[in-house]
C-alpha cells in the first residue's frame, strides 16, 4: 500500500481476518480517497484468523504520519496486541498513536473521512468514537 | 532460590511441555466459551520459546523471563500472547538475579499488577486473574510448592460457575457460566509446572 507523505493522520485497520482488514481499507480509499495514509493487517502469524503484534507495528510503520496514526481493531484481543504494539514503539512515537473505541469498519471510513479534513489525531478518535456513542 | 543453568533450562522445558501437552484440552475448553484457539495459540507460543533454546538458559533469569514474554507477545497471537507475555516480561524487570524468596513474590506482585492494565481486568471476571490473584495471595503467605500447585487448579475450578466480563467470553454473557475459563486453566497448568521445577527455600 502506497502511502503519501501527508501530514493528515494515519489509519491502521486491525482485523483478526486479513480479507476483513483488506476489505475495510478497500472501502476507505474508495470513500476516502488517497490524501489519508493507510495501512491495514490481519491474522496469527501462521496465516490463521487472530491478530498479531509484528504485523501492527509493521503497518504503524507504514502508515506513520508526523500527525500521529488512529487504529481502528474489531475483536479483544485485536485490542490487546494493537495496545501492546504501541507500548513498544519508541518513546517518541508512542504518544502520538491511538486506538480507536470504535466499530472497525464504520470507524475506519470515519477517522479517514475526519483525517483527510486535515483534522488532529484527537479529533479523528472523538469522531470515530462518538458515531456509535 | 538458587536457578542454575540447569534448573532454568528444566524450568523452561517444563512450561513449554504443559502448554503443548494440554493443546487440545485448552482449545476444547476454548471452543466452548471462545473462539477455540487458545490451545494453539499457547502452543504455538510455547514451541516458538522452546525453540530459543539452549541460548535462552545461558541468560541470567531476569533477562531470560523477558525474552521468553517477549517471544510469547510477537507468537501466541490473540489476547493470551500480550497478557501472558506481560506477566513473563514484568516479572523479569522485577527480578534481582539471585532472587530470595521474598523479591519473588514482590516480582509476582508486579507482574500480576502489570496483567490487570493490560487487560483492564481484575479478578471475578473470569480470566487468568482469577488463578493469578488467588494464587498469590497463597505464595505470599508462604504456602509451599504444593499448596501453590493444589490453589491453582481450584482456582481455575472455581470459574465455572462464574460469569464472564472480560474477554470473547463476555459476548456470551449468561451462556458462559459452566465452563472453566481457558486462560486461567493455562494459567494454572503454567504455576503447576513451574512450581513442580522449582525448589523454595524456606524462610529465605
């Protein structure tokens, strides 16, 4: 996934299914367009459903904006290991990557929707998170 | 408590070994109350511990525990690989070398504290806090080896009937009362295992 070097906030889609993680940012850039950078990842390590920490940090990387990256994750422990990737970014990174309460797909196309206006990182969370709210 | 070389490697095989000998109970109990991969996911974690070895055992302890919860966060995958491998890496970061008895359970302490803001859990929500606090509370108290093994697998009995608030279990709401709770049953084999390797001294 090709990423520009905007200064809009990045989108992490994190799915325990690949073809559910791919789909959604699918979904982003049509909607969304190519302005946001985005990145998206899913599955265990061995290919099956479940998510995991290197393939989080690797799409963090890939969708690093100076603005700061918001993870949109669908099941628990999709949640946990995104939380556990941030705790191991370095430290000055770390601050500036959330993750989003918020319904994967309708969350993702949000905070891109939000992000692409150019809106902070605190902005593109609330919005993704007050739409089921 | 004195771990050579020796005694770590044997520590080490011994978790990995109840882990990937109990796979398929974990993913039955798992399939009841989960998505049924926490038996593969703790053994493919495991293998992937085992497979550091021997290197690993030449760490000193403290280094050791944090490579084997840093092996388990990047592997298990699924919720268990971030708790379980938060409570190996806090408990090495914790750890003096040479640790006595007491700077074991103050490690515990932590590494327990550590589990909790990971999952924002605490215990009776039907997770593996409900064998670790209970547990702990027991090896604080200067229970031995035994009665650290024999609380453990109580522990995890006494999730059955308890309702799940945390976790993929908390979906099924009232439905997951009468299952044990998959994490704390690795849980408690992981104590079982770990205490039957190791030798506390007393009053040390």
């Amino acid at each position: 996934m090709r990423n520009s070097n905007s200064g809009h906030v990045g989108i992490v889609i994190v799915s325990h299914s690949p073809k559910i993680a791919e789909g959604a940012a699918d979904m982003v850039r049509q909607m969304v367009g190519d302005a946001v950078p985005l990145a998206w990842t899913g599955g265990d390590v061995d290919g099956g459903l479940g998510t995991n920490v290197a393939g989080i940090l690797e799409a963090i990387e890939t969708a690093w904006s100076p603005a700061g990256v918001a993870i949109l994750v669908d099941l628990g422990g999709a949640e946990t290991n995104s939380e556990m990737a941030v705790e191991m970014l370095p430290e000055d990174r770390r601050a500036r990557v959330v993750v989003c309460n918020a319904p994967v797909v309708e969350g993702a196309v949000i905070a891109a929707t939000e992000s692409s206006g150019g809106s902070p990182l605190a902005a593109v969370k609330r919005s993704a998170e007050e739409f089921y709210a | 408590m004195s771990l050579d070389r020796a005694a770590r490697e044997k520590l080490v095989r011994a978790l990995a070994l109840s882990m990937i000998g109990h796979a398929d109970e974990l993913t039955s109990l798992d399939q009841a109350i989960g998505d049924g991969d926490h038996g593969l996911n703790m053994k493919r974690g495991f293998e992937a511990v085992l497979a550091t070895l021997p290197g690993l055992a030449d760490k000193p302890l403290p280094e050791m525990l944090k490579a084997i919860g840093m092996t388990l966060v990047m592997k298990v995958g699924g919720a268990s690989g971030p708790l379980v491998g938060t409570f190996f890496m806090e408990l090495g970061k914790a750890l003096p070398e040479q640790p006595a008895r007491a700077d074991l359970v103050a490690a515990t302490d932590k590494a327990i504290n550590a589990v909790k803001a990971r999952g924002r859990s605490e215990a009776g929500q039907k997770t593996l806090l409900d064998v670790l606090v209970p547990v702990q509370i027991v090896f604080a108290g200067g229970g031995d080896a035994k009665a650290i093994a024999a609380e453990a697998a109580q522990a995890a009995d006494r999730t059955t009937p308890m309702l799940a608030i945390r976790g993929r279990a908390s979906f099924l709401g009232e439905r997951s009362i009468g299952h044990m709770d998959p994490g704390s049953r690795s849980a408690s084999l992981l104590i079982g295992a770990a205490v039957a390797t190791l030798e506390f001294e007393e009053n040390s």
